[in-house]
C-alpha cells in the first residue's frame, strides 16, 4: 500500500514539474515571438501620406497598450479586446501630423469600441479638438462611414466631408442612462442590505437597495442627459451648418435615417463606396504603386509609443531636462495596488506621486482623473500624498477627464489649479456606508455564522449578521464626519464659505460648466491647457518632458514582469447570456460590486450609476 501511494505521488509530482516546464518553455516561445514582432521596424512615411484614424478603438485617459494579458485573454476566449489608445498620445500624433511635410491629410473610419471608463464623452470632445487644430494646416480631414453611432457620428461631423456607405444608415434617438437595480434580487437571495448616508441626490446605493431610481437622483440624471444632449446637438449642428433647434425638431419625427435621406438634411456630404472612397483619397494625396492602395500611414504605426527595450534607455533620457509628470487616476478608486483602467488602487497612485516628488528632475506633477470615485480610504490616502508633494514645493495640477465625481472629486480638492471640461461630469460631494449581510442566505442552506468577541460590536464589519440600531447611529455618526471633513476640504481647496459648498454638496452631479459657475472647478480647458499651466507654475519655459505614468506597455513588457513576479493576473471573463438572466446574472452583478468595495471602513464616495461613455452606451 505505502508503494502504491509513493507510486501515485511520483507521478503527480512529476505531472506537476512537467506542466511548470512546459509553461515556462511556452512562455519563452511565445515572448520570443512577441519580441520579433514588436522589434521589427515601424514603416516609413510616404509622400503624400494620409493619416487613417481608426475610431475602432477604446479611448482611454491612462496609457494602456497591448499587454501579455490581453494576449492571453485572447487565446483562452478567442475575443479580441480593442485597441487601447490614450488621449495624450493621440493628440501628439495630430499635432505632430500637422506639421509633418510627409502628411496630406486625415481619414476618419470606423466605430469606437468602449470598455471600462473610456470613450468619455469629454475625452471624444479633446480628440475633436486635437482634430480642429490640425486642419488649421489646411489639410482636410475626411470621413467615412457605415452606420455609425451618436458617439461617432460627433467625430465624423467635424470632418471637412463626410461620405457614407450606400447601405448605411445614421441614428440620432438621444441619450439614455440605465442601471441595474439589485434590490430585489438581493432580497431574492437572502443577502440583507443596510445603509447610512448623507445628501439627498447620494444615489450610489439605489442599485444595492431599491427597484428603481429615487426622485432626486432621477432629477439629477435627467439633467445631466439634458445638458449632453443640448450640447451634442448645437455641436453638430454647428459642423453641419443649420439650427440646433431645427435639427431637434426634424429628430423628433424622425430619428433614423438611411444614407439617401441623411446627405438630403445635411447630415452628410455624399455616399459613395469604400472602393469609390479610396479612389477620392489617392487623387488627394498619392497612390502606393505597391498595393495600388492610396499612401497611408495608420496612427498604430505614427503614434510615438516606445517599443520592447525601449524602456531602460526612455528612463535615462528623462533625466536630460525638467519634467512635468502626468498620473492617471482611471476608474473606480479602490485600496490596494491595482490598476487596470476599471479600478484603480489608491496604494498604486500614492507610489506614484511619491516617486515623482521624489525625482529632482520632476518639477511639476499633473494628475489628470477619470473616476466615479469609490473608497474613502483610497481616495483619502491618495489626497494626502499630494499634499506632501506640495509641501515639497512641487506644483500639482488636476485635470478632470469625462468624469471626477465623489472620490474622484475628494482628490482633487488640494491642489494648484483644478481644470474641467465643459462637459466633465464632476461634484457629488457625499459619503455613504454600504455594510451587506448574509445571515438569512446561509440560513437556507443549513449554514451558520458563530464568532468569539470581547467586545458585542467586534464583528461589526463583518457579514454574518445584520448591524443593531445603536451600531447604526455609530455608523451614521462616522459617515457624517467624514461629510462634514468632505465640505471642509472643498471649502479650503475652493476658496468658498462652508455654507456655499453644502449647498452645492449634498450628493448633487454637476457639468464642468456648472461647477465652474458655482466656483468647485476653477478653469475650463482640457489636458494640454493643464500641462501647459503646470510648466508655467514651476517656472518652465518650453525645454521641458512630459512622463507619464503609468507608461504604456507591451507584451514584453509584462512578460519580464511576469517572470519577476510582479505581474498582476487579472483575466476577465466575457458577459454571456446565462450572466443576463434576471436572476442569476443579477446575483454575479451583486457578487461583483460588493466585492469591488473594500473600503476598511465600508464607507465610500462613488458615483455607481456612472458608465463610460455617460449616455450613449
């Protein structure tokens, strides 16, 4: 018997090493395949070039890349995620094709693809105007589309000439913002929910409370819809050359047009075939005798990204003149050190600004934010650190994406100057606790929860049991202090009167434009007018770098961490629609959120009705 198990244990072990083996010979091979991909030579700019501009792509705040895990994440789903692209390094590329001799112009072409928090609204309106600078040049910026949505149809209609596909159609049915309420469903499920909170229009704890919107967050959103709205259409309106007010009205009889009906309002400037498309394109700029295709150059390929090895001999270049470091906040604020564009750690951002004040050729930090907001904790740890930079004599500057609301907000109340855009959904000043339970789910099924405690409020944050009243006044108590420290913050970083700021407080969303009006946003401008700004306070004229972090990665890149052992695992697997069943999927949703919130405290200052792309999703 006792050989027989040596026996057995033999062989697993041996199955084990073998598969350990086999894995790290695997992954040699295919980061040996990557490295001959990523190192061959980006191609040369012809004369006459045109610059393709894919919108088929996620357009993001913080540097993504390609990275091992998206590689993989592809092989294991056989899902390509998009192409990740960053709006600093979009708008570099447009300038710099501005006044590349080499460059005849711009085709626009394809649909956006958003994931996560990019595709802001707000964002898509920076790269327009990255677009708008570079036809101050004279050279055009033409258009081509199929059926495009309302988030790409506000690109394609500052193009110069917009051509659709014979079989295309244009759909122009407004906006919309919907959630998914777990109220029920958690009840459903025996999973108890208790809440304490401050601010009527706090609304982030409908979803986990409720079947339905609440009046005031009803209100709050509706005018945010009708704000976007208004805006998106006197913008196209404007490129199109005809009122706003009679293209709402023609919207309102009807809102879907086919191509024949669409270039008779105006909507575009003619139709034509793809094939007919790039006949137009090689008059305007030159044919490609190789491929009888016209010249062009596509903004993968034109972008300054660093390739594989690139990496050692960037970070020693930055120490040849001053910088100005831009940080990323993209996503939900969480504790801890992830950051993944859907969430982003507050440890993970503290490292990051440390390090900058702690780099003498750092002159000026730029933190440039797109989240909802989440943990206080984050969010607190993460205003902190910018408080030291400060006191280090660093200027610091934030600039706000799409979105900087609760949290996201909370972090940009100590600063230098804080930016906005006119379309940034920002404010919602607020705290609430979201403190779930599960003692009547273990219950159905013959389990239960037993503890040991010196104190009767010593598992108190746990979920075994539903909180007493007294502990409930405690918490709300905790929850209203760090309101009222919320207001003290914006109060000081503002320059207001305590009683300016609740009233503009109380959980409310607001658009930059209003914010800047109520004084909780001191300059409209986007990411360069913050950059340029930031230089300006450390005393830098022109002869200085803009680092970012993080800096965009590759596939090699994360494969020599994952051989260090500092890459972070973080497959995500694809919606079916088993997930989308109202009970089932409800309960994952849940599982998913509550997860997500882990705040020491369960306290938290997060927008959770916010999407990416606000509205057109």
């Amino acid at each position: 018997m006792k050989k027989f198990f040596f026996e057995v244990l033999r062989k697993f072990a041996v199955s084990i090493v073998s598969t350990i083996l086999f894995a790290l010979v695997f992954f040699f091979l295919i980061g040996g395949i990557f490295a001959s991909l990523l190192e061959s030579p980006k191609p040369e700019v012809q004369p006459s070039s045109f610059l393709v501009v894919d919108l088929t792509m996620n357009l993001t705040e913080r540097p993504g890349g390609i990275t091992f895990e998206d590689v993989a994440e592809q092989a294991i789903t056989e899902q390509p995620k998009p192409t990740q692209m960053h709006l600093l390094e979009v708008l570099d590329a447009l300038r710099k094709a501005k006044s590349d001799p080499k460059i005849a112009g711009i085709l626009v072409e394809g649909s956006f693809q958003p994931l996560d928090y990019g595709c802001g609204y707000a964002t898509i309106r920076e790269m327009i105007d990255g677009l708008d600078d570079f036809k101050q040049s004279g050279k055009p910026v033409i258009g081509f589309c199929h059926s495009p949505t309302q988030l790409d149809y506000l690109v394609y209609s500052a193009c110069d000439e917009l051509y659709m596909d014979p079989a295309g159609t244009l759909l122009l049915n407004g906006l919309a913002s919907q959630d998914l309420f777990l109220g029920d469903t958690l009840k459903k499920y025996g999973v108890g929910v208790q809440v304490v909170r401050t601010g009527r229009y706090k609304g982030a704890v409908e979803p986990f409370t409720s079947s339905e919107y609440s009046p005031e967050n009803r209100e709050q959103i509706r005018r945010l819809l009708e704000v976007r709205w208004a805006d998106y259409l006197s913008f196209i309106a404007d490129r199109r050359d005809f009122s706003p007010l009679e293209l709402n009205r023609t919207l309102l009889n009807n809102y879907l047009f086919e191509a024949e009906k669409a270039i008779e309002l105006g909507l575009i400037d003619g139709i034509c075939t793809h094939d007919q498309l790039i006949d137009l394109i090689i008059e305007r700029g030159a044919l490609n005798d190789d491929n009888d295709w016209f010249c062009e150059v596509t903004l993968i390929d034109y972008l300054d990204r660093p390739m594989p090895g690139d990496s050692l001999e960037g970070a020693q270049s930055h120490f040849q003149q001053p910088e100005v470091v831009v940080i990323y906040v993209e996503g939900v604020i969480v504790d801890g050190g992830i950051d993944d564009g859907s969430m982003v750690g507050g440890n993970e951002i503290v490292n990051r600004i440390r390090s900058a004040w702690n780099d003498e050729n750092c002159k000026a930090i730029v933190l440039r934010v797109n989240s909802p907001g989440g943990s206080v904790s984050g969010s607190d740890a993460i205003l902190n650190e910018i408080k030291r930079a400060r006191k280090e004599g660093l200027p610091v500057v934030v600039s706000m994406g799409a979105v900087a609301a609760s949290g996201g907000y909370w972090i940009a109340t100590d600063c230098d100057r804080l930016f906005a855009n006119e379309q940034t959904i920002t404010g919602s000043i607020g705290v609430f606790g979201l403190l779930p339970n599960f003692e009547d789910l273990s219950s159905r099924f013959g389990a239960s929860f037993d503890a040991v405690k010196t104190h009767p409020s010593s598992d108190l944050l746990g979920v075994s049991r539903p909180k007493s009243e007294k502990e409930m006044k405690v918490l709300q108590t905790h929850v209203e202090s760090l309101y009222q420290k919320f207001l003290n913050l914006v109060a000081k970083g503002r320059g207001m009167k305590i009683e300016r700021v609740s009233q503009a407080a109380e959980g409310r969303v607001w658009m930059g434009l209003d914010a800047h009006e109520l004084g909780l946003v001191q300059e409209l401008g986007g990411l360069y007018d913050a950059i340029k700004h930031a230089a300006e306070l450390a005393g830098l004229k022109d002869n200085y770098e803009v680092i970012e972090m993080p800096e965009v990665s590759t596939p090699m890149d994360d494969f020599v961490k994952m051989m260090d052992g500092q890459a972070k695992a973080n497959l995500k697997t694809h919606a079916s629609l088993f997930d989308q069943l109202p009970g089932i999927g409800g309960l994952m949703e849940a599982n998913k959120l509550i997860n997500s919130m882990d705040d020491p405290r369960r306290t938290y200052s997060w927008l959770s009705w916010y999407r990416g792309s606000f509205g057109f999703r």
